[in-house]
C-alpha cells in the first residue's frame, strides 16, 4: 500500500466528515459521524485501498496496450552480442519507463554482456517467477487492510450492542418512570443503529475493495503473462546462438 494511497484515503475521509457535519442530524450524517470512530476509519480505509487498486489497474492495463508494438524490428534476425542494434533498442525503449522496456532491456543487456541466448533465456525466467511474486506480495497489506473492514464493523457491533444492553439494563430498572423508559429506549435504538450500520458499512466496503483488488491483479497477471509470451516468442528466437569466446 503506498503511502500516496493512504494519505488521499485519509484526507478524502476528513473531506466526507465535513462535509456531512452540517447535516449530522439526517440520516446520512448519522450514519457516518453518529456511529462512533469506526465509521470514519473504515471509510480511510476503503478509499485508500480503492484508491491503491485502481491505480496500479490503470497502470497495467495501460502498458498492456503496449504489448501489441513492435518493439524488436521484423528485420532483426540472427543478432549477435556487438550488434549495433542493440544499442539503438536500448535507447528506444529506455523512454518512457515501463515494465514492458524494463524486462526488454534487462534481456538485451544480458545477452550483450554474456554473448549466450541461453544465458539471456534463464535471465527472462527468473525475471518472471520474480514478477509473479512481486504481484502477489504488492497486494499483501491491501489483503490486509481488506480484511481488517469487516472487523471495524464487528468491533462497531460489539460497542452498539453493549450500549443497547447497558440501555435495557437501565429500562428494567425504571419502568413505572415514563420519561426514563423513553430515555432507555433511546439509548437502546441507538446502540442497535451503530451495531448494524458500522457492520453495513465494513462488509460494503469489503465487498467492493475486493472486487476492485481482483481486478487489479488479475490485469497484473495479465500483464506478466502477455510479457512473457512477447519476449519469449518474438524477442529471443531472434538472438543469434553466438557464444563469446572468453578472453
């Protein structure tokens, strides 16, 4: 989770706050500023995670289009390590910076450097199991901050039902007092609205940043396996199998 994503989910959630604070006393405003602190820390922490997930689902899916150009030239078979070729690539594709120039680069420099495909071939495969693991450890504190919604709406519940029973407890005991027992079942109502609502509010905004994480990271996988098949269908088969001789 980026600290960008999370200082936007923050101030968006002060933003929300004020601007309901005129209208605490309709049910909207109730629902977020009448029901204790777990509402407004929920909803920080749904926008930064929805924010955290679109970005990086906007990123990928924009350099997935880039998939389709032709990086490597048609022309350019058999390629020997001194090639001047590979020099004019590497300025290419060095701007603007991508995974897709970054994973090109990385494979044209090895095969320079080494002057074996092979070589350059086992640097590709490591490259990608490396970027399958770094997709899944990117969406590790998002899974996270994921699960801890519906447990700020637990946490909520807990707290509105305590304040129903210690509400009820206080009704029992003023019964014949008419304006006692109303003051009682305020409270009760009260406490029970906070249980429901912070549980509503945790388990939507669960749901949604759930969905929007899956979309993400499968446009990620995507991404990593469309890389993949580019370089290792159009880019490697036209490295020549020179091998240099060791000085």
């Amino acid at each position: 989770m980026s600290f960008a994503s999370i200082l936007i989910g923050i101030s968006l959630s002060l933003a929300v706050c004020l601007g309901l604070f005129p209208l605490r006393s309709t049910p909207l405003g109730a629902f977020f500023l009448g029901r204790g602190i777990t509402q407004p820390i929920t909803l920080a922490i749904a926008i930064s995670v929805a924010n955290f997930c679109l970005m990086r689902l906007s990123i990928s899916t924009r350099e997935r289009k880039l998939l389709g150009r032709d990086w490597i030239p048609h022309g350019m078979v058999n390629v020997r390590p001194d090639d001047e070729a590979i020099q004019v690539i590497l300025r290419v594709i060095s701007t603007p910076k991508t995974l897709i120039g970054n994973r090109l680069g990385r494979v044209l420099v090895c095969f320079r450097d080494s002057g074996s495909r092979a070589i350059a071939r086992e640097l590709h495969e490591d490259d990608v199991a490396l970027t399958q693991a770094e997709i899944e450890e990117g969406f590790l504190v998002t899974r996270t901050m994921i699960w801890v919604l519906p447990m700020l709406g637990f946490l909520g519940t807990v707290l509105g039902i305590s304040v129903s029973i210690g509400g009820f407890s206080g009704l029992l005991t003023n019964v014949t007092d008419i304006a006692k027992v109303k003051a009682g079942l305020t409270q009760v109502t009260g406490g029970l609205s906070t249980a429901f609502d912070t549980t509503l509010l945790g388990i939507v905004c669960a749901i949604a940043c759930m969905v929007l994480m899956s979309l993400a990271e499968k446009s990620e996988f995507r991404l990593a396996a469309g890389l993949e098949s580019s370089i290792t269908d159009t880019l490697l088969p036209r490295l020549g199998q020179y091998e240099k001789k060791a000085t």
